[in-house]
C-alpha cells in the first residue's frame, strides 16, 4: 500500500467528506444513523400507538436516522484514521518488528470499512465474515488473518469509539 492510494476521494466540494477512500466511505454514518433513528423512532411510535405505530415509526425515523447518520460519518475523518494508524501502528503490542505501515495498513482500513458496513454487530459477531473476506480485502498485505486481525479490530473499535464521542448513548453496546 502506497501513500497514492491511501487519499480519499472527495465528493467535489471544497473540504467536503471523502465519498470514498481507504478509511470509510459516507454511507457508513447513513445507514448507522439510519438503524438508531429506525430503532429509536419506532420504539417510541410503538409504545403510543402499538405494532402499526411501530413499523410506521421505524420507517420515518430510519429516514430522519440516515439524515443524521449522514453527519455521524462526517464526524469521522478517513484522513485523521489513516494519519493515527501511521502514527501509531508500531506501538501496538500484536505488530511484529520490523514491520512496516503497509504491512498493516489494509488491516487498518478494513476494519474501518467493515465497521461501516458492520457496525450494528459486535466485532465478534462479525468476525467469521471478516475472516472470509480478508483475501479479497487486504490488496498488497502479506499478513494473514490470523496477523491482520487484532489490527482491523483494533481500527473497529477506533471509529466504533469516535462514533460514541458523536452519538450520545452507548451506540456500540460495548458498556462504555
């Protein structure tokens, strides 16, 4: 992995969110303030006006959700996630010496880009598909996945955290 290929790319507005690139992509904080605002609304809706409520607010509120969600993911900044793990990548107890950031960097940006689309689970819960999917995602990386792994679950919890800091609550379940 190469410092060309770990720029995002902008959505072509001045400054505006990456729309895509090695850390995340903007859908990401849609569809998880999508699922909150489903969840939140509908519970609400449920507890008023019963099952018919219910599903009626989980679909207004996934769609007021994604709106939010939409600032979540500007919260998280793809740049600042690469920066971090380039900074810090070294001092992290499962990197072997020697090893450099393109060793682990993809780990990195598959653990952002699989809290994104997996953010809902526990890593846990979403590790059996992490593992099958490390092949196609890990690019030039050597390391296995048995290697990568503390790596992408070390930049889940990462973004998983900072997401936490944006949205009240205990977002990710974990208890903090």
């Amino acid at each position: 992995m190469t410092s060309s290929n770990l720029e995002p790319e902008r959505d072509g507005t001045s400054g505006g969110a990456p729309k895509s690139g090695p850390f995340g992509e903007q859908p990401a904080g849609t569809g998880l303030g999508a699922a909150a605002g489903g969840v939140a609304v509908g519970a609400l809706a449920g507890s008023i006006a019963g099952p018919v409520g219910a599903v009626v607010g989980a679909a207004i509120g996934a769609v007021a959700g994604g709106l939010a969600g939409s600032g979540i993911a500007d919260a998280i900044d793809t740049a600042a996630e690469e920066g971090y793990w380039r900074d810090n990548f070294s001092s992290r107890p499962y990197v072997k010496g020697g090893s450099s950031f393109e060793d682990y960097g993809p780990a990195y940006r598959f653990g952002v880009d699989s809290y994104a689309r997996l953010g809902d689970h526990s890593f846990e819960q979403a590790e059996l598909e992490l593992e099958r999917e490390w092949e196609r995602a890990k690019g030039g990386s050597q390391l296995s996945w048995a290697s990568a792994k503390d790596a992408t679950r070390d930049a889940w919890q990462h973004v998983s955290d900072a997401i936490e800091r944006v949205m009240p609550g205990d977002s990710d379940r974990d208890g903090k």
